[in-house]
C-alpha cells in the first residue's frame, strides 16, 4: 500500500509542474525515490511522509479541503491519547480493513476511545457529553463484527463515517449493527438522551443474520446520510423508537440485492419510524422488503421517497400530520390507517394505488392532490368501512378515477330532465353532500325553472319546468 501511495504521490508531482516549479521541485526530491520498507515502523513512517507531502500539493492548488485521514503514527493507543477533534482510526487498536478476520475486539475499543475525547467540554442540553465532533473514521476498509457498536446514553456530536461495516456469523439476531441511545431514557420532557450523532458515507451490511443495521432511541438530531448503505436486515434496515429530529437523506434500504436469491416471503421493514418528527429524504427502499417505510409517529416528512420493495406496502401511514411530497410508490402501494391530517401530493404511483383502511373507523383531514396514477390499477381503494369521514379532499389527480369531488357535463335533447349519477367517480361509499350545477338553454325557450333533487347516495338528477336543450354542468362533493 505504502509504495503504491507513493508511487502515485510522484506521478501527482511530475503532473503539477507548473503550478510552483521551485515547491514542487522541494516535493520531488523528497518523492522521487521509492524506498524500500525496512519493516512494519518503517513502513507506516513511510506512509505518513507520503499523505503529509500529497496535502501539500493540495494546498498548492487552492485544495484546502479538511481531511479525515488521522495523522498520527499508527501504533497501538490509549483511550485518552486522542484529543478533542482528532480522527479515531479502528486499524490503530487492530481492526482488520479486509473484513477476513473479525474485528469486533478492535471496532469496541475504538469506540471507547471516541467516547473518551473531550469529556471534560461544557455539556450539551440534559447533559450529554459533549464529543467536539470527534470522527470514527473507517478509512474505506470493511470489518467484520459480532456485536453491536454501542454509543450510549448522554452523548453527542460525533461521527461514523467511510467504509463497512458487516455482521458475522456469530452476531445476535435480535441486535443492530449501530445502536445509539436507550429506549425509555428520559431526563426531562424532551425525553432525549443523545444528541447530533452523524453516520455517513458508509454501507451496514446485516448480512441476513443481524435483526438490522441502526437502531435509535430517545436521541434527539441524529443524520443519516448522505451516501449510506442499508443491506441484509432481518427486521429493520432503520428502527427509530421515540426520539426527535432524526434525518436520513440519500440513503438506500434492501434486505436483498435484485441478483440475490430471496425467500418466498419478507416480513422486514425498509424504514420503521416509532416516533415523531422525523425526516426521510431522498431515500431508495428496493428489494425485498415487506414494507417500506412504516410510519406509527405522528409528524413526520417524506420527501423524494421511491419504494420498488418487491411489491406489497410501498409506504404506511399510521400517524397523524404525516406528509409525503414527491414520492414514487412503484409496483407497491401506499396503505392509509385511519388517516388523520395526512397530505399526499405531487407522488408518482406506478402500477399501484392507494388504499384507505381503518382500525376505528375514522378519516378526517386528508389531502390527496396533484399526484399521478398510471398503469393498469389507478384508481384509490377505499378497503374498509368508516364511520366517519370528514374534510378528506382527494382531488386533481391525474389517472386516478376515485375522487371526493366529481365533476360531469350533460345536454338534454328536446327532454325535461337529466340524470347525473357519480358511482364510478366517488371515492366512498357516503353518497353525495354537497351539489353546485349551472344550466345554460341552447334553444330559445325564454325563462325557465329548474331544480335538483337526489336519487340515491350517487345520483342528482335535474327536471325543467320546459322540454329543451340544456347544457348542464354539475360539480357534486362528499367527505366534508
């Protein structure tokens, strides 16, 4: 690695010639020759010349770039050798980056020390230990464990980032690759014990044997993301028990891969949100999770969700104040339990529908609009029966048949009457509550009456005081 890196360092060197010729002339006599490691010392001392001398160019060329590549020599360290804003490196305390041999002895020991930094910095709100942002930084490699990667409760500000992360054989089928906080920690009333954890640029593989990959509790602004891998949950890709502000972006969910062989049946969650306040952006849910996104806290956000699960829930609602904008349910539907204060606009249903059911029988302040259906199943299924149904508004959906207001055009010829009837237009079994029509005479009949009365829970008809031809416009609305 050590003569590859400055084999490379060199060739960056011959190619930057202009850009200072007396500096780089000082890079390449200290690059130029490739020495030959006397041994493992001389190696890593090797390597850390070469990393020193590549920034330089960087900095050269404007390239100030903050680096996550720790800077000190490799060797074996103590929990409190690192200080506040330095890089935590898991190869230090003996991680193996190949993913060959099991790191866990190595990953636990790392975490320790990341935990260690900066205790002694003013503390975060309800006391959590404040991290100076200290980085676990994976440097790319890939590493197998048996156990769970624990931060524990009243900690905060650090991060998790660049690399893998892969259950063994051995590990728990019950735990997570990454647990952060503890379910029922509450020291005042935001009930949260953790506090802006970041886990980015990094792929969790549960490798079919661990229940899933992050696991978080009573944790207040947790991001995960941009750039992470969720593969192989049994249970869960992500389970969010209460906590607050938790913000995914750019992430990817699949229990298996479109190439893998898959059982019959999944019964595995993409995204499990038992909590409120949360944030899901950009995110990809694909094979072969039974749900996708299961939402059973209130006030939540999706936006830019695109579930091709294998078919079944695309994404589940069970919570008030949830809104989805922009999401992509493909070949997987969108499942409504007794929605209340649920907006779903601008989604993309390809080959699927949305479905309203119901636990106690109740709808109330629903807004489904400018969203488009396509395929042969567009229309909205209302799969139960409610009680009540109040200020649900599905409108203005392009492809989908199924709305609570209708609207149709008919002509009389020469008739006293009309009859409009909506049963293929409504969405709920209700019947019709509210009607607004217009008449305009094509004839010349003069002066004329006219009114409505209802046939049925669908059907308005219109009788003229005079036989002729009217243009009728009638507009009718349920579900208010």
């Amino acid at each position: 690695v050590v003569l590859v890196l400055l084999a490379a360092f060199s060739g960056l060197v011959s190619g930057l010639h202009q850009a200072n010729p007396h500096r780089i002339q000082q890079l390449r006599a200290s690059g130029s020759s490739i020495p030959e490691p006397r041994d493992l010392n001389h190696a890593k001392q090797l390597h850390q010349q070469a990393s020193q001398a590549a920034r330089s160019i960087q900095q050269l060329h404007g390239h100030d770039v903050p680096s996550y590549h720790h800077n000190a020599p490799m060797v074996s360290m103590s929990y409190s050798s690192y200080a506040a804003g330095q890089t935590i490196n898991p190869i230090d305390f003996g991680a193996d980056p190949t993913g060959k041999t099991d790191s866990t002895t190595a990953m636990l020991a790392a975490v320790k020390a990341m935990l260690a930094v900066n205790v002694s910095a003013p503390k975060m709100a309800s006391g959590i230990h404040d991290l100076g942002g200290v980085v676990l930084d994976l440097q790319g490699g890939t590493y197998l464990i048996s156990q769970s990667l624990v931060i524990p409760t009243y900690y905060g500000n650090c991060h998790i980032v660049r690399g893998t992360l892969r259950a063994s054989s051995s590990f728990a089928p019950d735990k997570y690759l990454i647990q952060i906080g503890e379910d029922g920690c509450a020291p005042d009333q935001q009930r949260s014990c953790n506090e802006f954890i970041e886990i980015s640029e990094i792929l969790l593989d549960a490798a079919h044997q661990a229940a899933g990959c992050v696991y978080i509790a009573s944790t207040m602004g947790t991001t995960l993301g941009p750039a992470i891998f969720f593969h192989g949950f049994n249970q869960s890709g992500l389970h969010v028990v209460g906590s607050h502000e938790v913000m995914v972006m750019e992430a990817w969910f699949s229990e298996y891969y479109w190439n893998e062989a898959k059982p019959a049946e999944s019964s595995s969650v993409g995204v499990l949100l038992d909590g409120n306040d949360h944030i899901l952006t950009d995110v990809i849910v694909f094979d072969f999770t039974r749900v996708g996104v299961r939402i059973n806290g209130a006030a939540n956000l999706l936006t830019g969700v695109h579930t091709w699960n294998g078919g079944g829930i695309g994404i589940e609602v069970n919570a008030g104040n949830t809104r989805l904008l922009g999401c992509y349910l493909d070949y997987n539907y969108l499942n409504l339990i007794d929605p209340s204060r649920v907006v779903v606009e601008s989604t993309f249903f390809l080959q699927t529908t949305v479905y309203f059911n119901a636990v106690h029988g109740t709808a109330s302040d629903v807004v489904m609009r400018f969203n488009s259906f396509t395929g042969s199943h567009p229309d909205a299924v209302v799969n139960a029966t409610f009680k009540t149904i109040s200020n649900v508004q599905v409108v203005d959906d392009f492809g989908n048949t199924k709305h609570t207001t209708a609207t149709k055009v008919l002509t009389t010829n020469n008739s006293e009457s009309l009859v409009f009837n909506f049963a293929s237009e409504l969405l709920f079994e209700t019947g019709i509550e509210a009607v607004q029509y217009s008449v305009v005479d094509k004839g010349s009949n003069g002066m004329i009456t006219h009114a409505a009365r209802q046939l049925n829970a669908t059907a308005i008809q219109v009788d003229f005081s005079t036989a002729g031809n009217y243009l009728t416009t009638m507009t009718v609305q349920q579900a208010l």
